[in-house]
C-alpha cells in the first residue's frame, strides 16, 4: 500500500507556517545556504538526476528545462514562477503559498542561482488576494533577512523577486501567453519555437516553472537527488500533491509519492459521499480526460495515466457520483474554455464557441446522435490545430465523455430534457 | 475645476471621467514611478498600473486608461486593448464588494447553481451588474482554485468556502447593512474593492498576518499521515 509523504505541506499544520521565523525553526533556508556554496551546474545535475518533472501539468523534466539556458552568454536570465493556479479542479498551489510562501521563496533563490538569473518574477493569479499579501510578505521578509538582494549571505549572487498579479485570464497559465502578460501585453501565446529557454522574457533565456516544482527544488538540495528519486515510480520520481474536490467524504489535499492510485486515495479521504458510487472523474484537471470507475487502479503517475488515455495533469481528483449528468459538466467545461478562449488562433476560438452552442442544446435533449459525431468532427478540427495547449485540453471533457457516456447524450436525446435532478448532486442534497 | 495635464491635447474633453484632479495625479504618479521601477521595462508595470487606478475609481476609467498610457509610454488604444483582455479590469464602476460565485462544473454541481440562481434573484441584480446603492455587484466566476471546499464564493477576492444559498444571501445582507465579514481562509475582514485592488498592484497592506495558515481541507492529508504514522523517507547520511 501507498502511504502519503507530507514534505511540501509538512508544517501546514502550525499557526504560523507562513512567517520566516516558523520557517527558519523548521529548517527552511537551509538549503540556500548549502545551495549557495555549489557550483551552480551542481544544482542543475541534482535536478536533473532526482527526476522531478514539472507539477504544472505537462510534466517536462525541471533540469533538463534549466540545462537549454545558454550558459555565459553575457544576456540577462529570467525565472518565472507560473502562479497562476487555474486549471478547473486545481487547488494545489494556492494553499501551498497561503501556508508555506517560503518555500517556494526558498525555491525561488535557489533555482535562480542555479540558472544565474538575478531577475526572478512570481506570476501569481489575481483572484486570490490573501495569497497575494502572503507572497509579499514572504518576500519582504526575506529581502529583511538578506536572502534577497545584493550579495546575498556574503557570496557574490544578487537577486531581485518580484510579486507579480494577473488580472483573470486562464490562458496566461500557458507559459508564453504568462510572459506577453508580463510584459504588459495581452495574454495571448507566442508560437514555439523558439522556446522560452532561448527567448523569453524581453527576448532573453527564461526558465518558466510551476510553483510546486520550484517548492519543491530546496527539499532536493538538502535531501539529495536519490532520496527524491526514491519516491514515486522509474519515470515519474518523487511526490506531489494530490487534490481531491467533490463527491467525496472528506476533499482536501494528500501528498503522496507519484503512482498512488484513486482507490487508495479515495480509501484515504473517506470514499465516495455515503450512499453513492464514482461515475466519472478528471485526474488532472478539467482538460485531462475523463476517466471512470474502471480507471480506479491505474497509477498516478505520467506513463500510466497517459497509457489508460488521459494525462495525470495537476492531480486535480474531481470526483462526481451517479447522481451527475455528465452532459452538463462537460457543457460547463466548454463555456469556461469558450469564455477563456484569447481569440489569436480559429480552431480553437471557433471551435470552443460551437461546442458551446451545441451542448448547451443537447443538454436540453435538443439534438441526436448525428450531433455526436458533429461534435468529434468538431474535435478533430480542434485538438492538434490549436495554437496552445488550451485548445486541445477543450477537447477533452467533450470526446471523453462520448466515448464512455454515449448513452447518456442519447437518453438525453430520447428525453427531450436532461434526465437528472441536479438538486441531487449539492453538497446539501437530502438534507431538509 | 479638473487641470489637463501638460502633454493632453486642447482638444481632449476635459471632464471628470478624462483626468484625475491634481492631488490625485501626484499621488498616483508616485506610486507608479514605484511601480514601474520594479519592471526592467516599463510597459511589465501596465498590469499592476491597472489595478492601481482601480483602487483609485473602482474601475478603470478613461482617466485610468491614459493615465496608464502616460506612464508607460504607449498609446491609450494600446491599452483599452489589454483592459478588455483581463476579466479583473472593470470597465464600469462595481460594488464595493464585488461577490462571485463559482459556477464552473465542479462548484456548479455541487451547489454553485442553485446558490446563484437564488442570490440573484434575492439580491435583484444579474451578472456583472450592481445594486442600486452600490454596495454590492455580483459575478458568475470560474475556478478559483478552492474546488476542496466546493461550492466557493468569493468577495473582493477573499475566499468564502463551503457556501450554501442561506448563507450566500446572509453574507450579502451583511455587507450591505455595513457588517464586518470575515473570509473563511483569508484577512479578518473583507475589505474594499478599492483596498484590494491597490494589493494587487503591489502594494502590501500589512494584513499578510491576519487569519488562519491553512483551511481544513488542505491539512486532511497532514493530519491522516500523523494520525497513522506515515512519513517521507528519511534522507540518508552523507547525501550530496
């Protein structure tokens, strides 16, 4: 059996894990120190041997990302923090910064060292405010302590942090759409190549990674790269948070290593609500695709999600019960990518709009199996022609759902009108 | 009696909507030069420009807009275009307590339906729309990352978590009868959308303090690997 591996959310439970001064008591800042004493191309080698690939969904291996900086090359570097926590379902990073903000500060100090930048930006979504005065704090506080500045703890290496908020745009979690943002411009992606690492920020080498992997860089300094790659599974090291939200007994979040299933999570967070039974559910967000309950035993981990024909994604566990319609979900889903849709490429600006349109009739039992395939068709025209990654995630909730609840859309269908009684899925469902 | 600034052209329509009163200016002007020093290039300081001339209207005016352009050197159609790109920017004035209700799937099914569906209708104002009084705006909003305490209500961007309709309509009731709220995971109190907006561009309010570290969802884990005596592996001695 899996058990879990409290690390990043260790001390969340203390009253005050946000300040420096619990953090320090803990052991944090440390790992700068130690960090700091190595040659940069060390830490860069530990990244790369412990395995971590990046937690904000795609997976891309941390190091390797921080090796194509080219090195020497008398330009400015650039880390960006992609805070920009968004993705439906997830709710990882947004707590992490709330209780632990210095260790993704720590993080922060360390991995720009690594990549010798001495401009570092947390791009954080505006949406959440106390998060935000967190951040500040945790930065102000490590500026007061000479983490951050000029000549940090006497060795040479000046870094400025900069707290960075969005103003509400899913897109600008994409990598490149987050640095047009940055830099003033509406959030809208930049066509790859070249990549961030050669041209990112103001043209300049970028490193660009999600707030748990960069968290989670300190842990491997102090620890070593074998201890982290002694978590989790031969390709997907390490551990990572897992957050599970919905018809669940008790929702929250679980850090475990990296190839725990759903069952054994689920067995930790009570089951299914009483009295119902798994449907449907995502395992990294609303554009990964959907699994069932015959995906219950499958992994956790890249390979293995990717094989069973999803993607592990953020490890957003939205969890829904047989008393919910599928069809409404995945018509919801689709609103929310048409509505953050930014509108440079058609496929996906149209494609969203019509998906809209279409499901917003059928979940009216307005339609027939002839819309189906329009809506695959409509997939097809979709997924792979996208300029960025939001146009194919859009795709997901729509071709998952046929595949495995196409008797549901026809029900649907046969019905003229949606034939479940949504007051049954609330949280207060059965109460009065 | 409004003062055009030296560069605005005679032409332009000297009204309230179109310039900022002197001492407001100057007040502005400081905090952006703060703002713009942070940025290796100016135009980087535009997002947070924005939210500070919102904290200064409540939304983001024709006055904001050049004001924005002003600072940063561009022109003020350069950034129209990036105020109507971003769903924080408002384009006409809100509540002072702008609430928001997930009604993305997850919080929808569990409740984020039927909470806005009786908020609105008890409140008497639409998406996007405000109350006669101006103390209250209300907006359907997509995930804000809470789904582990679904259905999520937001008010000034302080997290209500584990709502339900009473509680919803409760919590607006309170606002406009001038109550202290309190967020489930955030400050003690809520504060104004002017106030928060000038957080978001950059300016700490010294409240960072205040309210809990973490919710309850978020140490269920913690608390189950305690409880059963579960734990990371101990790194070995002599690692790098």
């Amino acid at each position: 059996m899996t058990t879990l591996t409290p690390i990043l959310t260790k001390h969340w439970d203390r009253p005050d894990s946000f300040t420096r001064e619990a953090y320090e008591d803990d052991g944090g800042y440390e790992a700068l120190r130690t960090a700091l004493g190595m040659p940069q191309d060390d830490i860069i080698q530990a990244v790369k041997d412990s395995g971590l690939r990046g937690r904000g969904g795609a997976g891309f291996p941390t190091g390797m990302k921080w090796g194509f900086i080219p090195q020497a090359d008398g330009k400015p570097h650039y880390l960006v923090v992609n805070a920009d926590e968004s993705e439906p379902g997830t709710c990882k990073d947004i707590p992490l910064m709330m209780a632990n903000p210095h260790a993704l500060v720590e993080g922060v100090i360390i991995s720009a060292y690594a990549i010798r930048a001495n401009i570092a930006f947390i791009y954080v979504r505006g949406e959440v405010l106390h998060v935000i005065r967190r951040l500040q704090q945790a930065v102000a506080e490590a500026y007061e302590a000479g983490y951050i500045g000029t000549d940090i703890l006497g060795t040479g290496f000046d870094l400025e942090l900069v707290v960075h908020s969005g103003a509400g745009a899913y897109i600008c979690g994409e990598e490149t759409a987050l640095l047009d943002s940055l830099e003033g411009f509406r959030g809208q992606p930049r066509l790859k190549p070249p990549f961030p690492a050669v041209a990112g920020l103001y043209g300049g080498p970028t490193v660009i990674n999600n707030v748990e992997s960069i968290a989670s860089v300190p842990a491997i300094v102090a620890n070593g790269a074998d201890w982290f790659a002694s978590m989790g599974t031969e390709k997907s090291k390490g551990f990572g948070i897992f957050s599970l939200s919905g018809h669940v007994t008790r929702p929250g979040q679980y850090e475990a290593p990296l190839g725990i299933t759903l069952r054994e999570l689920l067995d930790m967070a009570g089951g299914v609500r009483a009295g119902h039974q798994l449907k449907f559910w995502t395992p990294g967000g609303s554009s990964t695709p959907l699994f069932t309950d015959e995906h219950l035993d499958v992994p956790l981990d890249f390979e293995s999600v990717g094989a069973a024909g999803s993607m592990l994604g953020t490890r957003a566990l939205q969890i829904f019960d047989e008393t919910t319609c599928v069809v409404r979900a995945v018509l919801r889903w689709s609103e929310f990518y048409a509505h953050e849709s930014c509108g440079k490429c058609t496929p996906c600006r149209e494609g969203t709009y019509w998906y809209k349109q279409m499901l917003k009739r059928l979940e009216q039992g307005q339609g027939s199996e002839e819309d189906l395939d329009t809506l695959l068709d409509l997939s097809d025209n979709i997924l792979g022609r996208s300029f960025c990654a939001l146009g194919d995630g859009a795709t997901s909730p729509v071709t998952s759902s046929i595949q495995y609840f196409r008797d549901e859309y026809i029900r649907h269908f046969e019905m003229g009108a949606c034939p479940f009684d949504h007051a049954a899925s609330t949280v207060w469902a059965g109460e009065k | 009696m409004n003062i055009r600034r030296a560069d605005e052209s005679v032409e332009g329509s000297a009204t309230v909507s179109t310039s900022f009163e002197p001492e407001v200016l100057e007040r502005l002007e400081r905090d952006a030069k703060e703002i713009i020093a942070r940025y290796p290039k100016p135009r980087s300081a535009l997002l947070p420009l924005l939210h500070l001339v919102q904290s200064e209207e409540g939304y983001v005016s024709e006055a904001g807009v050049r004001f924005c352009a002003d600072a940063v050197g561009i022109t003020p159609a350069q950034v129209t275009g990036v105020v109507t790109f971003y769903t924080q920017y408002k384009q006409h004035p809100v509540g002072d307590f702008h609430v928001g209700v997930c009604i993305n799937s997850l919080c929808a099914i569990m409740g984020g339906d039927q909470i806005w569906r009786e908020l609105s209708e008890y409140v008497g104002v639409g998406h996007d729309e405000s109350t006669e009084d101006g103390k209250v705006s209300l907006e359907r909003i997509e995930c804000n990352a809470a789904c582990d305490y679904a259905p999520v209500m937001m008010v000034n961007w302080e997290f209500f978590d584990d709502m339900t309709p009473d509680k919803a309509k409760q919590l607006v009731d309170d606002l406009r009868a001038g109550k202290q709220v309190a967020p489930t995971r955030g400050a003690e109190s809520v504060c104004s959308w002017k106030q928060a907006s000038r957080v978001l561009a950059g300016f700490n309010d010294g409240r960072a303090g205040e309210g809990a570290q973490a919710g309850y969802a978020s140490l269920r884990g913690l608390q189950l690997a305690k409880d059963s005596g579960w734990a990371a592996p101990e790194p070995e001695r002599g690692a790098e």
